[in-house]
C-alpha cells in the first residue's frame, strides 16, 4: 500500500491525475535487477487509477520518476513514515526510511511500490487515514481527552497535532483510485467490499526476510487497509497478516477487513451509501 502513498503525492505534486496514461511493458530493466509485476503481462495500457487498481510495481515506478530528487521522501515524511508515532506504548520501532546517500536511485524505485522501507502498523494506518481525513494527518492516539505518561509526558486526543499532507483535492482523487481496487472487474479485491457501501482500499503483500540468513523466506506479510464510506469516512482499518504462505493481501486479508469493516458500519449506524463508487479508467 505503499503505492497509495506515493500515487497520492503525484497528484499532489501535480504531477498527474487519476487519467493519466502509461505504457507498461511486461519487464522494468532498472539499475541493477529488473522490476516484475506481481502478474505476467504484455505491454499493458494502464491509467494513473489502473496502476493504483491492479496494484501495478512498474507503473508506480515510472509514475514516480515524475518526482524531482528528494520530493518523494518528504511526502513519506509528511506522511508519518520513519519516526514514532509516540502513542504511548514503550518499544516502538521508528521503521526505516532511508536518508542521504542510503537513498540510492535503486532505493527510489523500491520505495516507490514498498521494498526497501519498513513501518509499524500505528504509521500506516495513520498515514491512510490522512486521506481518509481530507489530506490532513492527525497524530494517533490510543486515549480519548488526555493522560500522563510515567515521565510526565501528555497525551491523548486533546494533544495531538494535525497538518496537512496532501492537498484535499489530491486525497478525494486517491480514494476514488482506491475504490477501484475493490471493483470486481478492473482491481485486485472485490472480496474486501462491504455490500451497501462505498469503500476505498489498497492491498499489501511484503517479502519477510529472516534474521539467520538476512535473506527472504518465502513467507509474506498480507494486508489490506481501507476507508468507509469513502464519499463520508467514518473508520480507517487495518488487517495485517504475518507469516503468511497462502496468498497476498487481498486473499488472506481482504476477507478480515470487510468483515471488520461492516461491523463497524452497523454498529454505529452509517447510513447506506447512496451514490455510485468510482468508475475511472483504468485502461486506455
């Protein structure tokens, strides 16, 4: 789902819009290794949107070369990404986001599809929710009001602090691309919808590496994170799948999501969506 992130930022950026056209070829030759989608295809014509439905690593990255250096690392910034979220819980990592000569143009493709970094699920689900929120990131909490820490620290809804990510246009043109995820025919997990309602999501599948060889292990981390209704969010949720050997994130968490999801609509009333989900190109 780092996709999401770095497609909301081209459109930010003004750097493209949902329609925008590329060329997909079945191979990325880049640098050092080439890039592969997680499909075998031919020369593919995809919209920015397609890109975003069918969960496209080519089409990210070429969408990202559109970025001048460094500006996709101050959006990942912004977002939240490589610093603690201080939610109040001892142990929490920073993730990793590379900086300085660490950021090689190697580095930049990775990133821009999700290799190469590493976040805890608190910054994730935080930075969707961001365009969730109408392009502005509030910091998480775990306490509605305000607490104390042992050190004397506040924290809680009543301090935390907002900002603006990405433009409130760019985050309402991110959700539409989103709903075509779960669009039956043109994206990747139409088993994350809720029925009766307009929902925005993106799936994830990581290669988990293994401490004794410092090398991949053939296991995944799956996920699948979403917002709903996506013309009025009331939830940002966040299934995440560890070990997994069964499926990427629209299989093993995708199912999970909608379940949470449509609990969560009920048992707080949301009103039925009444207008139509997203119907954006994702071909040309």
């Amino acid at each position: 789902m780092q996709k999401v992130l770095t497609l909301s930022a081209v459109l930010d950026a003004g750097l493209g819009t949902p329609r925008q056209q590329y060329v997909v070829p079945p191979v990325l030759d880049r640098q050092d290794r080439p890039i592969h989608d997680h499909w075998v295809h031919g020369v593919e014509h995809l919209t920015l949107a397609g890109i975003l439905a069918k969960s496209s690593n080519i089409g990210t990255v070429l969408a990202a070369d559109r970025f001048r250096p460094g500006q996709l690392r101050r959006y990942l910034t912004a977002f939240g990404l490589g610093r603690r979220t201080d939610v109040g819980p001892r142990g929490e990592t920073k993730g990793l986001l590379p900086k300085g000569a660490a950021w090689t143009d190697q580095v930049d493709d990775r990133i821009a599809f999700g290799q190469s970094l590493s976040v805890n699920a608190v910054q994730m689900v935080a930075a969707v929710n961001a365009l969730a929120n109408d392009g502005v990131r509030i910091d998480p909490s775990l306490v509605k009001g305000t607490a104390t820490l042992d050190d004397g620290t506040p924290i809680g809804t009543d301090q935390v602090e907002r900002r603006r990510v990405v433009s409130s246009e760019a985050a309402w043109q991110t959700a539409l691309m989103m709903e075509r995820v779960l669009d039956p025919e043109d994206g990747v997990a139409s088993i994350a919808s809720v029925p009766g309602y307009r929902i925005a999501g993106k799936t994830g599948t990581a290669q988990r590496v293994a401490e004794e060889c410092g090398c991949y292990d053939g296991s995944h981390t799956a996920s699948f994170v979403g917002f709903g209704p996506t013309d009025d969010p009331r939830f940002t949720i966040y299934v995440v799948v560890h070990d997994s050997r069964t499926g990427g994130g629209s299989a093993v968490a995708g199912p999970a999501f909608a379940k949470l999801m449509s609990y969560s609509l009920r048992r707080y009333g949301v009103k039925r969506t009444e207008t139509r989900p997203s119907q954006l190109p994702v071909e040309w």
